[in-house]
C-alpha cells in the first residue's frame, strides 16, 4: 500500500474518519492495529520479523535500564546488535556476501557454488532496524530512560507513516509525543500536514514518476546508449531520486502533522549544496544523523588526527552506502561519497571564497562543480551492476565520446525533443528553486500556509488535481521502499 | 472531522474540474467509447444474440458475417463490445442486463489470455464504474477481494467515482502530449537514447494463479449471470501472437493454464460452450497487426475455425 495507491487514500479516509473519535488508549490502539495493516499489505507473515524486532529491543533496553553492570549491559547490548543486525545480515545481505565469497574464490581458481536463501527482502527492514537500534543505544548510553511501556514502544517502531521509508526517528523525539497521544489533552492535528500530502504527492507522482521511464530507458543499456542522453538520464535520475525520496519523506510527515505528530526534516535543499558536508547536512538528514552519531562518532569522529578522520569518513560512508542496497555499487557510491567528504575536508574548497574577490561567482562554480560531482554519484548509485558504472563513467566523463552535434540530430529525428527540452526546462527550474531558496518543503507548505485560505485551497486542488491527471498510467514504486 | 473540511471541498472540486475537462464529448475517448455502446444498447431491445468483450472479441464477427451462420437476421444481433472492455467491464454490462430484465437465446463472450493478468488499468476502472449498476457494487467489491490487490482496487473503483478523472488519465495525458510535443513515433522514439532499437515487448500473462485467481472469479461470475440472462452462452477463447513463441516453455505454460480455467469453468456450466480458437487458427504474428487484433489474413482464418467449431458445438 504505497503512499500514492488509490488504496492508501481509502485506508487514509478511513482512519482519518474513526481516529478524531478516539481517546486515551484505544487512540494508541488503533494507530497501532491500523500501523500493523499498512505493514501487513505488504506482507503479513513479515509482520512478525517487525514484532520480534519490537520484542527484543524493548526487553534488551529495559534489561539495560535496570542493570548497573558495566559488562552485563555490553553484553545486553551486544545481543540487540546481534539480534538487529543478524536479521538485517539474514534477510538483506546474505545472498551478496555468499555471492561476492563465491566470486571471490573463483577469481583465486577455487569452485565454489554458495548456497543461496530464496528470501523476500522484508519492505522498510533498514529504517526500522536502526530506528530501534538507535533507541538501545541511548538508553545503553544513559541517554534515555527505557520505555516502560509496550504499547508505546510498539507504536515508536512501527507508527505507519514513517515505517517503510523514514525518516529514522530518534526515540528522544517521537515517543513522547506517541505517549501524549493518549493523553487527557492529545496534540492538536496540524492541518498544514495537507499541504505536505500535497506538495509531496506532487514530486512523487507529477515529477519522479514521470522521469522514471526517461531514465529507465537509458539505464536499461548504458553500452548501447548516446552519451549526451546519459548526461540527460543522469540529471533526470538527480531529481527523480529526490522528488521520490523527499516526496514520501513529505508526505509521511504531513500524515504524521494530521495526527498532531511532528517529525523529522529528512531533506533541506540538497542541490543546493556547495560541498559533501553540506549536502549530508541536507540530504536523507535522518540517516546522515543516525551515521554521524551511532557510526563515526563511536568510531573516532574528527578528534585523533587527519588520518584516522580520514578513515572514520570512509568507513561511515562505505557502511552508508551498503545500507542503500546488497550491491557492489551502492559500495561505491558510499566509497565515492566518503572520498569527496575526505579530499573536501582538506580546506581547499572552503578557503577559495575568502581568497578570491569576485565571492558570488565563486560560491555558483563551487556549487555548479560540486553539482555534478553529486550527478557522478547518482550515476554510480543508479548503474544496473558494478560492471556497469565503468562504462556509464567512461561515457560521461570522456568529452570525445559525446558527439553532441550526433545526438542533437537523432533527437530531432526521435519526434522526442521537444518532451526532452520541456523536462530539461523542469529540472532547470527545480534546482533553482533549491538554489536560491536553500529551504525544503516545510518551509514552503509554512509559506502556502500563511496565504489567504481561498488561494490555499486552491493550491491544493491545483497540485491533488495534477497528480490525478498527470499521473503516468503505471505508477513507479518509491525508490527507497528496496531499502 | 476537521479533516474532512478539507478532503470533502477537495474531491468535489476535483469532480467539478473533471465535469469541465472530460464531459463535453471532445476530451475523454474512453468515456465516449462507452457512449457508442450506450447509444446501441438503449437502441436495441428485443434483440437475440448478445456479442460482448472487447474489440477482439467482435471485430472479427461482423453481422453480416454472423448472421448468416447462426440462421438470424442482422439486426437479431446486438453488438455490446466496448473497446478495451474486459471480464470485469462485461460483467457490468451483463448485471445492468439483468437490471433491465433483458434476454437473448445466445450470448458470445471472448476472452484473451492477456486479459487475464491486466485488472488494474484506469480504463478498466472507469468502465466497470461506468457501467455497473450502484445496486450491484458490493457484488463488484466482492470480486475485487478475489484479486491479489483488492485495496488498491477498491480506492481506484472509488477514486474514480468521486473524482470522476481517473480513467481518462493517460488519454487527456497522451491529447496533451500530441497538442504541446507532437504526435509520438513509436518507432523512432528511441533514437535519442539508443543507436540500437531495444527489442519490443508485448503485455504476456503468466498465468501465475494469484494474478489470474480475480480475473477467473470474474469470468465465473459472469457466465452464471449470463446463464440467467440467455438460453445458450458460448465462451471463446481468443488467440493471441504469442502463440508463434510456444517454444517458450513459460509462454506454453500459460496457454495450457488458461485453456484448463476455462474447459473447468465450462464444464461446470451445462448451459456454456467452449470454442477454443487458440489451437488451429490464427498463430503467426502476420495473423496479427498488433498482436491481438487481427490482420485480414487472421480474421478469414478465424473465421473458418468459428463456423468449424459452431457447427461441431451444434449451434450452426
């Protein structure tokens, strides 16, 4: 039941019609029941790899939380590590370590057929995983005191809107508001959560689902394919990976707003980044923050010297990167990620404002390098295999290859050009949006908000009404749903 | 129920915008192919033979073809197809013919086997939405909980109500291409990605039985309800090019499924014949123009098989 199915307006009609009608618990009761249905339409028996994962980190936290034990709680904690990275190992990375081992050996002349698990890769294993992760390790740190109660543990876990694709929330900041919900006083809905809905169902169906076959064209054969046309496919991947991703991340938080829960920011205009810093400062920000605080900072941070940050970087980045998907490219592009983060850490980047007078033009070449340095990556992340990303690369980064005159003809000659340059025209129009406002969604939906209400709804009849009509026929399921 | 302030305004201007948009018999072809069938249905009462399913159920069965063969008159023949029509929206059309008590002494339904696997395009949508009775919605829902995403199908029979704009999507999508891009070429349209054309590929049903559990449902549901409707219903099952590949042990596969849903599905129903067109009549991709409809060499031949079959079954 994606966000942008018919079927998820019904289930949405439905509770929105029976939740302003309930108190206290039963409340919590139905966003929980109603939580375990939206998991359960993907599938139900998968439901209980979620319950087990509930169960053990509620009891392993409260286990911590009772013990004073240095030793016993390492080993507490260890044992939700085991428990929530071994399913993670199991169900999503099994498969590619035993195939890469085969690969491996058979690169050295040894023959070895690895057994195989023919496994569904449960939907939103990663987000929930480290959401719970993340709550044992703060209350391992004494950060937060266990949850006392199962009920609002569960409902932390699998709150619907932010199940399947975050963002990863902090336990700190969503289970007390989960707790107020069966209040005397429950949080206020915030209807501006419409004008999320809205905005982000407009990215996801309107945009992103409407460049996937430009780009699935062209990624489906990139040996075969005009090298200006993957230039075109890669800056259409560019936006179709954000609308898609930060559509849902929009409208999971607007459904949460309707509820009087608020979460996280996930995007803040990453194109609008002039380095590596920046853009993880921006781009899929609960993750980012997840790895920063659980990962790298653990491991080092920045504090024992220029190598051992250097080390730290890349091995977040390369972890991050296996997050993504069981690939050899997602490594990659994790690796590539955590190279520029190394080799911009080195000051260059940042010193050039101060050292050359003309500021303005400087911070648009930094930002227009930095630009399609981020494009190279989505090429990398995009590649159909490993193998893959040394063609695309040759391709897009040779010059001679690129016969642009060549393609411009063919283009003519496809009847396509004209489609061609009104998505160039979107694209164009998008990254300046995020290039000179630098803000994400909720400030915009705030900006709509504060409109008269006639012009307000209109907007949102406008934007539900284009991604009625402008829907494609087969609609494209949400990129980090595979994650 | 604040929130509904705001969903309830919503899906009555977007009904309101669709009104403008696609009622005014310019925008929404697949409206107005129902306005063809609406208009020959209410013209004709009283009728004997009944021709229901999509255009390659019928347009290989002219009346002056059909006439003769069954021993009626032309206008006996009442021509109920509608483009793109398959089980779910013949159904409809089948349950408003009981609404308004009508009966025939044959009914010819054809089936293809890619029908089987595709129950979730709008277009699909809007015609059983269009054509189903309201009385006659939760027996709809019902079937829907037969498929393998009945939500999904449910939110789309209700989306489409409300905001009435749904099934016209891709075809107010594909005027607007054409009015601001220009008309498509299919085949040279990959030229600004590709120096080679990628190999084409036509819908095939796999026959996998979750996907087909709700289209199998549905057919059922239909000859029981054309049963009460007419003395006599002939099923047929419709050939497709995919029959040129049976080398293909998925696609060989398929066809024997499907063949063996529906000699059950006959066999359980006295009152049904089953001609099955796919074993010796049109099979070659040059039978076809597009792979489902037939090319003139594939309708003579389909043909020959039909009145072969008809007078086999007795009904000739």
């Amino acid at each position: 039941m994606s966000f942008t199915s018919p079927a998820f307006v019904v289930f949405f009609l439905l509770f929105f019609w029976l939740w302003p009608s309930l108190r206290g618990r039963p409340r919590q009761l139905f966003l929980l029941a109603a939580s375990y249905l939206f998991y359960a339409s993907w599938s139900a028996p998968l439901l209980l790899l979620l319950l087990g994962s509930t169960l053990l980190d509620f009891s392993v936290a409260r286990a911590i939380g009772r013990s004073d034990d240095p030793t016993r709680r390492r080993q507490l904690l260890g044992l939700s590590l085991l428990g929530n990275l071994g399913v993670l190992a199991c169900f999503k990375y099994y498969n590619f370590f035993a195939d890469s081992a085969a690969a491996g050996l058979h690169a050295l002349g040894l023959e070895v057929s690895a057994p195989t698990l023919a496994i569904v890769l449960p939907v939103g294993i990663s987000f929930y995983t480290f959401q719970t992760l993340g709550y044992t390790i703060d209350v391992y740190r004494r950060n937060l005191a266990p949850c006392a109660s199962p009920l609002d543990f569960a409902l932390y876990v699998a709150f619907f809107p932010q199940l399947v694709a975050g963002p990863i929330e902090r336990a700190g900041h969503l289970l007390p508001q989960l707790r107020a919900l069966s209040s005397a006083d429950p949080p206020r809905p915030d209807l501006s959560g419409f004008g999320l809905i809205a905005l982000g169902a407009f990215k996801k169906v309107v945009i992103a689902d409407n460049l996937a076959p430009i780009v699935d064209a062209v990624y489906a054969d990139p040996a075969h394919a005009w090298a200006p046309a993957l230039w075109f496919a890669t800056y259409a991947f560019a936006f179709q990976i954000y609308c898609d991703f930060s559509g849902y991340s929009d409208i999971a938080v607007g459904v949460a707003r309707l509820m009087g829960v608020s979460l996280t920011q996930n995007f803040r205009a990453p194109y609008a980044a002039l380095g590596p810093a920046d853009f993880w400062r921006r781009w899929h920000i609960s993750l980012s923050a997840w790895l920063r605080d659980y990962l790298y900072l653990p491991l080092g941070g920045n504090r024992s010297g220029r190598w051992r940050t250097a080390r730290n970087l890349l091995l977040t980045m390369l972890l991050g990167g296996l997050w993504h998907g069981a690939a050899w490219h997602f490594v990659l592009w994790g690796a590539y990620h955590g190279l520029l983060l190394v080799i911009f850490r080195a000051g260059f980047w940042d010193r050039l404002n101060t050292r050359l007078p003309l500021r303005p033009l400087v911070s648009l070449i930094r930002w227009f390098v930095f630009f399609h340095l981020v494009c190279l990556g989505w090429a990398l992340f995009r590649a159909p295999t490993l193998g893959d990303c040394q063609v695309i690369l040759a391709k897009l980064l040779d010059p001679r290859g690129w016969q642009l005159g060549a393609w411009l003809g063919e283009v003519e000659a496809s009847g396509e050009g004209r489609l061609l340059a009104l998505w160039a025209l979107v694209m164009a129009m998008l990254l300046l949006v995020q290039a000179l406002g630098r803000v994400g969604s909720e400030v915009w939906v705030a900006r709509m908000w504060r409109a008269p209400p006639a012009l307000r709804f209109l907007l949102l009849v406008a934007l539900f009404y284009a991604c009625v009509l402008l829907a494609p026929e087969a609609p494209q399921p949400f990129i980090y749903f595979q994650f | 129920m604040r929130h509904l302030l705001y969903i309830v305004p919503i899906l009555l201007a977007l009904w309101f915008v669709d009104q403008c948009l696609s009622r005014d018999r310019s925008v929404g072809w697949e409206r107005n192919a129902m306005r063809g069938f609406e208009w020959r249905w209410t013209k004709a009462d009283g009728r004997s033979v009944l021709l229901i399913g999509s255009s390659t159920a019928v347009d290989w069965l002219p009346p002056e073809y059909l006439a003769p063969l069954l021993g009626v008159s032309r206008p006996q023949i009442l021509d109920a197809h509608v483009n793109g029509c398959h089980q779910d929206c013949a159904h409809a059309i089948v349950r408003r013919a009981a609404l308004e008590a009508r009966h025939f002494k044959l009914a010819i339904l054809g089936v293809n086997q890619f029908q089987q696997c595709d129950d979730l395009h709008p277009k699909r949508i809007l015609q059983q939405h269009t054509l189903l009775p309201t009385r006659d919605w939760p027996r709809a829902l019902a079937l829907h909980a037969r498929g393998e995403q009945p939500m999904l199908a449910a939110g789309r029979l209700l989306g489409n109500t409300l905001s009435g704009a749904y099934g016209d999507t891709a075809f107010l999508q594909s005027q607007w291409r054409d009015a601001l891009l220009g008309p498509r070429d299919a085949k040279q349209a990959h030229r600004w990605y590709t120096r080679e054309a990628p190999p084409k590929t036509r819908p095939f049903c796999d026959y996998a039985p979750a996907r087909v559990a709700y289209k199998l449902a549905v057919t059922a549901a239909l000859l029981d309800d054309l049963g009460e409707l007419s003395d006599r219903v002939v099923l047929v099952l419709l050939p497709d090019a995919s029959l040129s590949q049976l080398a293909d042990p998925s696609r060989h596969a398929a066809w024997e499924a499907h063949r063996a849903a529906h000699q059950q599905l006959a066999a359980s129903r006295p009152f049904v014949t089953l001609i099955d067109l796919s074993r010796d009549g049109a099979r070659l991709p040059a039978d076809f123009s597009d792979g489902f409809h037939l090319s003139k060499r594939g309708i003579s031949l389909q043909q020959q098989l039909f009145a072969r079959e008809l007078a086999a079954a007795g009904l000739r």
